[in-house]
C-alpha cells in the first residue's frame, strides 16, 4: 500500500523536487546539530568569552561597534604593550570583528536589539553550520554520490577537531576561517572544472576574505598552487587550469594586500613565492602549448621544454638569491618550526613556549577524528581510482594536511575537513553498494541494466569483460541480504558510536571556557571556581584607570578585556623582547626586577597560583619558560641552569636553588603561604611537595589581593622610599629591626662628596 | 554681609603675618615647659610669623601626632630632652610616620644631653650618623669665640654659609654683605652616608674643627668621629614628598643668650682674625632661615596649570591637554612655577646655571629641552617650550623632574598616547614624486588596455562584416573575440591547424570550418544598426575589396588549371610520339638482325 502512495513522489521532476526538499532539511538539520552541540559551554555556565585570544576579539569587537570602522582601522590601542601600545588596526585580521560588526548592525537594522557579546559568543557555532554546508557543495563536486555530500556534512558538523576551536563562546579567528577555508577550496574546484573566469574571481573573493579572517590563510596560498604545479606535472595542464588559476592568483594577490596587517608580504615573502612561482610557470607553460600547437615539430617542443625547466630554475635561483640578500623575507621562525619540530625549542622558546604549537600526540587524532581517521586512507584510495583534476586536490591536500597536523596541534584543524570529506567519500561508497534494496538476482545478458542501476561499478566492470566467455554470466555485485544486513548494521553501529564519541568529547574536553573553572564536590554537585574573574574585577574597582598590570603574556588580553587596564605584554606575541623584559623581572631577584618595574610604570603585578588548589596551569609551572625567553635576550643575566638543583631536578621545596627562592615569581607565589597551614604542614598541591616553613620575604612589592581559592594573586609596587632607604632597609624597620649602629670601623672612611 | 566683612579682614591677616605654605601649625616638644624662656625669643619669632604653637612634654600621655589617622600638626620642633627616651608617641615609626605624611621636623640636638637611642636609630634610617660616645661635641683651636671658651674652645664661630654648589640657590646667606658670624656652642655634629642624595648639609664645621669627647681623658684625639667639612653641624633632609627634616648641631646656638650676644674670634689658620672685633653674632637672623626653610617659609615650589596643545593650524590646536596626538606633531608644553617667599607667592626663576628641563619620554627621554620663561605673572613663572614629537608612537610622559637641593620637588609627569599616521593621514601619491614613474606605468598601462581593447573591437568588426558579405555565416558566439581573432578570411577557406588545437578559451564554440554549410541566417551581433554611418561605409567597402579579391583569385586558379590541361595534353601527346618512335626503333633492330644471319 505504501509503496503506490509514496510512489508518485519518488519518480519524474516531483521525485526530483522530492529528494530536494529532503536534502535541504537533511542539511538544515545537519547545521541545527552542529549548532547545537557547541552549546555546551553557554547551557553548563554561561554566556561567556572563552580562553585568551577571544577575549581581545571581543574588546576588538566591542570598539568596532562603538567607534565605526575607519577609527578601528587606525586604532592604536594605547593600553596594551606598555608603553609601547600597538597598532591595533593595522596588525591584526580584520575578518572575524567586521563579520560579526555587519552581524551586530544589520540585526539592528532590522529592531533586532542584540548584545554584542551575545553576538560574539554565538558566532562560532553560526558559522559551523554553515561549514557543513560548504563541506557537502565540496564533497558533491567529488563524488557523483548523493549521500556523500550528506554525509561529509554531517561529520563535519560534529567531529571534535573542528568543535575544539569553535564551540559557543570560542571567539576565535578560526571560527570564521574554517568555513572560508572550505568555501574557498569548493570555488577553486568548480572554476578548476569550469575553467571560468567568474568562479576564479569568487574563488579569489572568498580568499581575500579569508585572508583578512586567519593567519592560516598560508595554507590556502600555498595548496592551490601545489595542486597546479602536481596538474602540471601530470601533463594535465589545460587552458581551464590557465583561466582558473591566473583570475584566481591575480584577483587573490590584489585583495589579500588591502588587509594591512598583510600588506607587501604576497611579493616579499618567502611563505608567498610558491604561488607567484606557479604563476609565472603557468605563464610559460601556457606560451610553449600555444608555440607547441602552431609548429606541429617534436624536436621545437623538447627543445622548449628544455627552455621552460631553465626558466625555471633561473627564477628559482633568483629567489634564492633574493632571499639571502634579504630583498625577500626569508621564512619567519614559525614556518621553520613546520619542518623541524625541534627548531623553536632552541631557537625561539616564545613559539615553543605555546601549549599548541607543540607536535600532535598519536592519541590526539582519534581523539579528534575517531571513526574517521581510519576512513581517511580509503578515501584517499578512492580518489586514485577516479584520478580527475579535482581528486588531486584532495590527494594533494590529504597529504600535506596530515604532515602539517602532525607537526602542530592546533594544525589539526586544516587536516579536520578533508578527513571529512574522504571519510565521507568511503562511506558513501560503502553504502551505495550495500544499501541497495533490489538484489540482480537473474544476472543475465538481458538484466545488466539493471544490475548496473544496483551496484554501478561492478558491473560496469563486468560489461567491460563481456568478451571472456568465463564472465559471459557476470556474478560481481552483493546479491545476499545477510551480507547487506551486517555490513550495513555494523556501519550504523561506528556511526552511532561515533556520534557518542564526539558528543562526549565536546561535553567532556572542549566546553570548558577555561576562565571559569568547574570542579565537583564530594556530593557529586558542581562546584565553580571564578577565581579568575573575582580578581579581574577587584582590579576593575580598585585600581586607578590606567593602572598598569604586569603579568606573564597568557593573561594580557583577560585582563585587558575583563579588568580593562593596560597590560605590559599580551598574547599577542608581536615583541620578543618585550615579553623578555617581563620574563627578566619574574625571573631576577627584587633588586634586579624593581628598576624594570619602575621604568615601565608597573603599578601591580598579578601571578597565577595553583598550590592551594591543585591547579597546574599555574605560573610556577609556565615559569622554565619565561626564563628561557628571558635567557634568549639575556644570556649573562638570566641562566635556566641556576634554576635547576645539582641533580638538574626543577624543585620549589626546601631544597629549591638559590636563584629560584630569589626570583620574584617564587616569592610572589609563595608569599605567606605557610600561614595558611599548620607548622609543619605546608604542602603545595599541583608540584606534591612539602614547602619550607619559613615563607619569602618580599621588600620591593606588598600584597594587595589574593583571590578566594589562592588561584590569582596580584602585588602593588612599592614606591621609592620617601626618606631615600633602599626597599629592604625600609621593610626591615618597619618590621620593627633597628638599624645596627656601626661601632665599629672597617676599613678606610667613607668620606661624602658633594 | 558680615561673613564676607570677617573674610576680608582674615585674608588681610594673613598677608600681615607670614604663614608657612603648608600650614601653620607647630607642635613644640618640650620636656620642661620652664625652659621655655631660654627660647624666649627664637619661640617669639615663630609666633610672630605666625605659628600657632603649641607646648607638650614628650612624657605627656596625650601627646600625638595623628589625629584619626591624619596629621595632628603641620610642623614639629623637637628641644632636646634631659631624659633618655622621647615616651611611646615619638617613636622613631611614628616620626618618620610623620614625615611620610608630609610634615616637617626641626630636631636640635645637645652635647649635654645624650640623644635619645630613638632619635640616634631615626637618624641612622636617614642616613645622618651622630658620634658614638653621646657626649662628644665640635671644637675648633682655631675658630673658637674667645669671650665664652677661651680655655674649651667649643664655641666655634662660622661665618654663613656659601652655596653647596654654583647653581644652587643659596637662603642662608643672610644680607650677603660676609662678614657676618655664627655661633655654634657646644654642638653635636653629624656625618652623612654617601648614598642618600636627599640629604644636604646647611652648615659645615669649617677645616680645623673635630669632633672631640670632653670626658675621654686622653690628652690628644687619635682617631677623631669625623674632621673639618666632613662635620656637619645643620644638616637637612628633604624626603622625596618635599617633607624636611633639619637637625641643628646645638641646641642652644638658639638660645636667647646667643640671639645677638657679643663674640670675638680667636686667631685663625694662617694668622687669619688677628685683631678681631666684638661683633654680634647673627644667630637670630640664621635660625630664622633655617626653621623657615625647614617649615616651608622659603624655598617651596608650586606647579600652577600645566599645558601642552597641538602646535599646528586648525581646530584641533585649541584643545589643551589632549589625550592623543600623532607622530611627528609639533606640540607647545607650558609649565606654572611659583615660588614662596616668607609670606607669598613670587615668580619662580632658577639661579645662573640651572635651567628647569622638560623631558619627553618613553622607557628613556626622546627629548630633554630646556623650558624658557615665556610670561610671568604676579605670582608665577610661566615656562614653556615647543617641539616635534618623534616618529615612534607609544605611551609617552611630559615630564618635568626638577629636583634641587633646598628647593622642594617637581615631579610632574603627564601622560599623552602618541598615535601612527592614520591611513588617510599620508601623502597622496601624487604629492610623493618619486612615485611619479609607477603612476605613470598605471597611466600607460591603462591607456593602453583600452587603447587595444578599441583597436580588437574594430578589427573583429570589420572581419565579421567581410565573412558575411562573403556568404559565409557565423552563429553569434563566432563573433566573441578570441574565435574572430584566429578566423580570418584566409582560414574560412581552408581550416588552420591553430584552430584545431584546444587552445582557445572558449571551448563551447564550433570551428568556422564546420559552420560553412550550415544555412543559419545571418544574425550576428556586431553589425548593429546603431552603427555609425561611417563605419558601414568602411565595411560595404571592405566587402567589395574582399569580393574582388575573391573573383581575382578564382581566375586565377581556373587560368592555372586550363595551363595545366594544355600541359598535360602536350605531355601526353609527347608520350605517344617516344612510344611509336620506340616501336620503330625496334622492327628495324629486328629487321638488321635477320639481315645478318
């Protein structure tokens, strides 16, 4: 019965319109899930900005929204980087606070009163919707499968590498750069297939809006033209290749230049060359088949070949040359870190010194990608099976994804899409052939259509062989329901799974805003710690406006945001030596660091401290590093080695070495601690030692606050004594020690001088 | 109408009588109020000028000098005391309490009574050392009064002070005319640490003088506390909130026995004050000095209205003190100093030789320049200089730190941003002319896409018109540009190898070779009827060209083909007449033979 009333919608242009209809519920309900599980974090605590970098995105926002977009292209931010401040507007990728200013004007416009925040908070998950969306147009310019599309979509919808960096409240650059970073690979391949100009030109528009969103829009300059060079090479090189790419390379070039914080860097540096290189190959490839085709003679052609591969290596040779002549930039510290992981550990400690830049741990990819990573290199086998322009593309960018996720972690973000989509791919495939509902049970001459309607590749494959009387009756093709049944169950169970998996990976791993700390009491009920923000907002009502705030880099922009009072260095690490100069003072004794807190105007220094409550993202644990960038600008001064025992062991208890008891972070930390416990009995909990009884002494800062649960604790700089003592003569007297009258004399008079 | 009337005649009062500039009330400490008639006249002075003087005992319970957590008093005048210790509220805490808070203290001290170990442990935080046996006192074989200590000479006569250094000024000089002398009995002198740089000596024992204990027996002195100027006898410390501290040696140099009591010197270092005179010492005239620098009558500096605007023209120059300027502005910084003397305000100028300085700084001094006086007012200097700020943005200060012996701080630090060029802040590139040649490579660049754009248009028109006058016909997507580029009348004839590749861009259209036989009609784009009559003309001419050209060429190939036959017919004709010849040849060959045999 229920076959001749669904029956009319299945078949003709209603049958079309039919499964059209469901393909876009299909995606929209693919984009609601998406939505939808990064709301975690907003549904357990609140709506809040997460982590560190959000925050400045979202004081960037905020000043966008208040004061118009030219007075943000020129913002120069006077209250980070003291006192050198920052050129707000011209280092910075405009991308993702304009996107979310329209977001904020445009509802306006339409009596839509939102809070920015609110806006901001739910940017993320928005745009991961619409990810999906871009993953299943990408997915579908591969596969001739329907369900492909669908189902790279639905996995890029929920796989926890790419919810890591955008669930509700993680207002990062990524947020908005995943999408563009699909959308833009999607226009590349269809001006690829197309071979138009007008693709080209959307291509290079998504690019230039990609480029003003993310640093790693790097990836994109530099996988397009590998995909060309790799076509190239293959011979495949065709005047649709010519059109896509010279609009796309032409038009990318001109928009990512108008960003400032890019500028002139598409011509000097040497991340760009590789695209102008391919550019001007293609030029010169596209001049020897035009010669080629107007003198049909074998030996001209080689003899320009060999013309081409010396033009080559000439300009190669000439950016070489460039670049040692310092004309070209060479490759900055961070690319260099792609190819040997070790290299920032040696030579720039302010690179390795971030918890992300580190290589990706085996675990991590299942972690991340579950079910898919082991779907990926089928996949990509498929694609060597149908290896047409656009299949390339996926090669070239599975492999080089899955170098660069290797070596960084947060790279595993630009690798998350295409495991989708040749998961996605696998999958689809699978179930095609197995999900196939009529069985070519009379596999005879006469049935082959309908046999190929069933599983197209095998009897394709089959017609192909019709000659060989041994396959005149072809048996390739899944004709047993018991083997449709368990393979298609046992599929539905990894999916399921995998549904499971990463909803609990995004509950458990990546919803915690990480300002605010949730723990559970022995009853089982939640427990929040807002040490954070208790101490953010004693700053915010105690503290002179411009009150300047001195603490490590990974602070700078909360308390930017949260406290709004100007910091020294912020996570934007655009100044070494700056941050150096913080990691000296944290790191020397009071005598050493109290000059470089005056001179820069310090008037409070805030540390994190975990011992009492076991936190071990503290300060004391961050501390090796600040050294080692302190190290890096002052060798003779600042010496990692004294900050370890004899034993080479990194200690904090009794026995700690000099140095370290000396350092200001230690004392810092550690001031006063000891009365919080019984003689005796002072333990620190994150490093699970026995403290010394005696606590430090501190002369140079006093204490002004100290959050509930020890977590922030946050000094004022003593001014010069009045009476012109130096700081440990005055603390000493006012503890009550009277100064010992010299009775004695040693050694020749001091006479004064005048 | 009264209130005003009593206003009126207080602030007469006020400029009658000198009144410190930071208030004036002064806190006497006294351990035995009958003493205070020794003081008769130093105490009358200080309530002459003003001073609301109060007496207390340090045994008395009550004394304090906070109230509430605020200053009781403004000024503090410490009399040596008999006993040994100040009691509980003159702890040396609570005196440097009192500093901090910004008040004053005069301390005298006596060699006839020992310090108290509290005052010793105050002075010993300042950096001041008093000589370790408690009775030690200041003599001089040479500078000694000979009517009062012929036979102790501890009575040391010093003539007033000179300046510490050139361009320092000198309040203790008194009419500056010399010749004038002060007694310093039975004082305790100080020696100084070297590293304070707030303390400054006011009178120094002069070269032959030493610090010598009455009560040691021994005949000569071996190892002296300190010799000469090393020997303060009135030092003063001025603590970095403009707060002072003065110790006077020798309590009783102000005692009523020595304002204008009579001295002779003795003879000096090299027959120096031989036939000295009795003169009156100027005792009286020096503590007032003294205790008026020390209770800021003189020597204190106001900062009046500080200003610094943009130096530019517009509208922006007439605000003062804004928060932002850019790189590169030319600024103004103005500076108010004023300057108390006794009972008022002056105009503050700086002695010869020093010069009060503004820097302007980030991390270090971009700039130190001396500020000018540009106006003075009835009360006040009013300081001020103009400069281009450097080409590095950043948090900078204005900053005047004018800092001088005897002359209180002036620490003033104004914090401005400086900002970059803001992106339409720049020259036009029309303006920079060494960016002349790139705008003139956009120029011809420019000109010249269109100039080619032009010529292509014309060119692929006119080929069109002539293929169809010709007969042969074009769907409408022949006529884009790159396919009538390579379809050239000479191509339609017979197909080029260019054509055939897969070189074109548009890979939707169809070889015009193809097209030849196709009787679509001739509904091609470019010949619209909007034309100008002139370009029809060109083209029906260009037709006519074209169909002569066409007819002289199918002569000519019909003349070669009639050539072509004739040959052939002439070839052939030829051949028959070599096959007969040759058929000859051989019946005779045949015919000689059977003759021979």
């Amino acid at each position: 019965m229920s076959d001749t009333i669904v029956e009319p919608f299945l078949k003709g242009s209603t049958g079309r319109n039919t499964r059209g209809i469901l393909r876009l519920s299909i995606l929209v309900l693919i984009a609601a899930a998406a939505i939808a599980s990064r709301l975690f974090s907003v549904i357990r605590f609140e709506s809040i900005i997460h982590e560190f970098d959000p925050w400045f995105n979202f004081r960037a926002t905020k000043y966008l929204v208040q004061n118009g977009f030219y007075d943000f292209w020129d913002w120069f931010d006077d209250r980070t980087w003291h006192p050198l401040g920052r050129v707000t507007g011209g280092t910075l990728y405009p991308g993702l606070m304009v996107t979310s200013g329209i977001i904020y004007h445009a509802l306006r416009a339409l009596t839509i009163p939102v809070d920015i925040r609110n806006i901001c908070v739910l940017l993320a998950p928005g745009f991961s919707g619409l990810t999906a969306y871009a993953t299943y147009l990408f997915t579908n310019e591969m596969s001739t499968s329907p369900s492909a599309g669908l189902l790279a979509a639905a996995f890029m919808g929920i796989a926890p590498g790419y919810i890591s960096r955008s669930v509700a409240g993680s207002y990062d650059n990524e947020a908005i750069a995943i999408f563009l970073l699909v959308f833009t690979f999607f226009l590349w391949i269809k001006a690829l297939k197309v071979g138009s100009v007008m693709w080209g030109a959307l291509c290079a528009l998504f690019y230039g809006y990609m480029v003003s969103a993310w640093g790693g829009y790097v990836f994109i300059t530099n996988l397009i033209p590998l995909h060309v060079f790799v076509l190239v090479c293959m011979g495949r090189f065709s005047p649709r290749l010519y059109v896509s790419y010279c609009t796309w390379y032409a038009l990318g070039t001109l928009a990512s230049m108008q960003i400032p914080f890019v500028g002139f860097l598409p011509i000097r540096s040497s991340e760009h060359m590789s695209a102008l290189g391919v550019f001007g190959l293609l030029q010169l490839v596209g001049f020897v088949e035009f010669v080629r085709s107007g003198v049909p003679s074998k030996q001209f052609a080689t003899l320009l070949r060999g013309f081409v591969l010396a033009v080559f290596a000439i300009a190669f040779g000439g950016l070489v040359l460039l670049t040692v002549s310092g004309v070209i930039a060479p490759w900055t510290g961070r690319f260099y870190s792609l190819w040997d992981t070790g290299y920032a550990k040696i030579h720039i400690p302010i690179i390795a010194s971030v918890s992300e830049h580190q290589p990706t741990a085996w675990p991590a990819f299942f972690f991340d990608l579950n079910l898919l990573i082991w779907l990926f290199p089928a996949g990509v086998y498929l694609c060597f099976l149908k290896l047409a322009d656009e299949q390339v593309f996926v090669v070239v960018y599975a492999i080089l994804a899955s170098y660069f996720s290797g070596v960084m972690v947060r790279l595993m973000l630009t690798l998350t899409p295409i495991v989708c989509v040749a998961a996605a791919l696998v999958l689809s495939h699978l179930l095609d052939t197995y999900l196939s509902i009529k069985s070519p049970s009379a596999p005879t001459d006469a049935d082959i259509d309908a046999a190929s309607n069933a599983a197209p590749a095998p009897s394709k494959k089959a017609a192909k062989q019709d000659g060989l009387r041994a396959m005149r009756e072809p048996l390739v093709g899944i004709y047993t329901t018991f083997s449709k049944t368990s393979v298609v169950s046992a599929l539905t169970a990894y999916l399921l799974i995998f549904v499971l998996h990463c909803t609990w990976v995004t509950s458990n791993a990546y919803s915690s805003p990480s300002v605010v700390l949730a723990s559970r009491m022995p009853d089982g009920s939640q427990h929040i710690i807002d040490d954070y923000r208790e101490a953010y907002q004693w700053l915010r009502q105690n503290t002179k406006e411009d009150a300047k705030i001195m603490s490590w880099w990974d602070y700078g922009y909360q308390i930017g945001g949260m406290a709004d009072r100007p910091t020294l260095v912020d996570n934007n690490t655009w100044n070494n030596t700056h941050i150096a100069t913080v990691g000296k003072a944290m790191s020397s004794s009071e005598e050493v660091s109290y000059p470089i807190m005056r001179q820069h105007e310090v008037d409070y220094v805030l540390v994190v401290f975990g011992g009492l409550l076991g936190y071990s993202g503290d300060d004391i644990n961050k501390f090796l590093w600040m050294v080692r960038i302190a190290e890096g600008i002052w060798p003779d001064e600042v010496k990692e080695r004294d900050f370890f025992t004899e034993r080479g062991e990194y200690r904090v208890d009794e026995g700690a070495t000099e140095t370290m008891k000396k350092s200001l972070m230690y004392k810092m930390s550690y001031y006063n601690y000891n009365a919080l416990f019984p003689p005796g009995q002072c333990q620190d909990r994150v490093r699970g030692v026995k403290m010394p009884d005696q606590g430090p002494v501190l002369n140079t800062v006093e204490e002004a606050f100290t959050s509930e649960n020890w977590i922030i604790r946050i000094y004022k700089v003593k001014d010069l004594d009045n009476v012109g003592r130096d700081h440990a003569a005055a603390a000493s007297f006012e503890r009550g020690n009277k100064k010992k009258k010299t009775t004695k004399r040693r050694g020749p008079k001091v006479l004064r001088v005048e | 109408m009264r209130w005003i009337l009593s206003f009126l005649l207080l602030a007469f009062l006020a400029t009658v009588q000198a009144i410190s500039s930071s208030g004036n009330k002064l806190l006497v400490v006294l351990e035995d109020l009958s003493e205070k008639t020794k003081y008769s006249k130093y105490l009358g002075d200080l309530e002459a000028r003003g001073f609301k003087v109060s007496y207390e005992s340090p045994k008395n319970e009550k004394l304090a000098l906070f109230e509430l957590g605020e200053r009781a008093y403004d000024h503090l005048l410490i009399l040596p005391p008999k006993s040994k210790g100040l009691g509980p509220q003159l702890t040396p805490k609570f005196l440097l309490d009192f500093i901090n808070a910004g008040g004053n203290i005069l301390l005298t001290l006596s060699s006839s009574h020992p310090t108290p170990t509290g005052l010793v442990s105050l002075l010993l935080e300042l950096d001041i050392h008093l000589p370790t046996d408690r009775t030690a006192l200041v003599v001089d074989h040479f500078n000694y009064d000979t009517l009062s200590a012929s036979d102790k000479h501890d009575v040391v006569l010093v003539p007033r002070p000179d300046a510490i250094r050139p361009d320092v000024k000198n309040f203790f000089r008194g009419d500056g005319k010399g010749g004038e002398v002060i007694a310093f009995p039975r004082g305790v002198g100080q020696t100084l640490g070297n590293k304070s740089p707030l303390l400054t000596p006011i009178l120094r024992a002069p070269r032959t003088a030493y610090s010598y204990n009455p009560k040691e027996d021994v005949e000569g002195v071996e190892d002296p506390f300190a010799v000469g100027p090393q020997l303060s006898l009135i030092t003063t410390m001025q603590a970095r909130n403009s707060a002072r501290f003065t110790v006077i040696g020798s309590s009783e140099m102000l005692e009523d026995a020595w304002f204008g009591g009579k001295v002779k010197r003795s003879v000096g270092l090299g027959g120096v004050g031989i036939g000295a005179k009795e003169v009156k010492t100027s005792n009286q005239a020096f503590a007032q000095e003294v205790t008026g620098w020390t209770f800021n009558e003189i020597g204190v500096l106001k900062v009046g209205k500080i200003e610094h605007h943009l130096n530019e023209g517009g509208a922006s120059s007439n605000i003062t003190n804004p928060k932002i300027y850019r790189v590169k502005n030319d600024v103004t910084y103005s500076i108010e100093l004023s300057e108390y003397s006794w009972d008022k305000w002056v105009p503050f100028t700086p002695p010869t030789g020093d010069v009060v300085q503004l820097e302007f700084s980030m991390l270090s001094p971009f700039h130190r320049l001396p500020l000018t006086p540009s106006t003075t007012t009835e009360t006040s200097t009013i300081y001020t200089t103009s400069f281009k700020l450097p080409d590095q943005h950043g948090i900078f200060n204005f900053k005047v730190n004018y800092k001088r012996p005897f002359l209180s701080n002036v620490e003033e630090k104004n914090t401005v941003t400086v900002r970059h060029f803001a992106h339409d802040e720049w020259p036009r590139s029309w303006v920079i002319t060494s960016a002349w040649p790139w705008i003139t490579g956009i120029g011809v660049t420019v000109t010249g896409w269109v100039a080619f754009v032009a010529l292509w248009l014309w060119k692929t028109a006119s080929n069109a018109a002539a293929v169809l006058l010709s007969g042969d016909t074009f769907t409408s997507e022949n006529l884009s540009i790159t396919r009538s580029l390579q379809s050239t009348p000479h191509d339609t004839a017979s197909p080029n190898p260019l054509v055939s590749s897969d070189s074109s861009v548009s890979m939707t259209s169809t070889r015009p070779s193809k097209q030849r036989s196709s009787p679509s009609s001739s509904q091609s784009s470019s010949p619209k009827t909007s034309n100008p009559p002139d370009r029809v003309e060109k083209r029906t001419r260009n037709t006519l060209a074209a169909r002569r050209y066409r007819q002289r060429r199918l002569d000519e190939v019909s003349g070669l083909e009639t050539q072509l036959k004739d040959t052939r017919s002439e070839r052939d004709d030829l051949k028959v007449r070599v096959a007969r010849l040759e058929g000859e040849v051989e019946a005779l060959r045949a015919l000689l033979a059977k003759r021979s045999e």
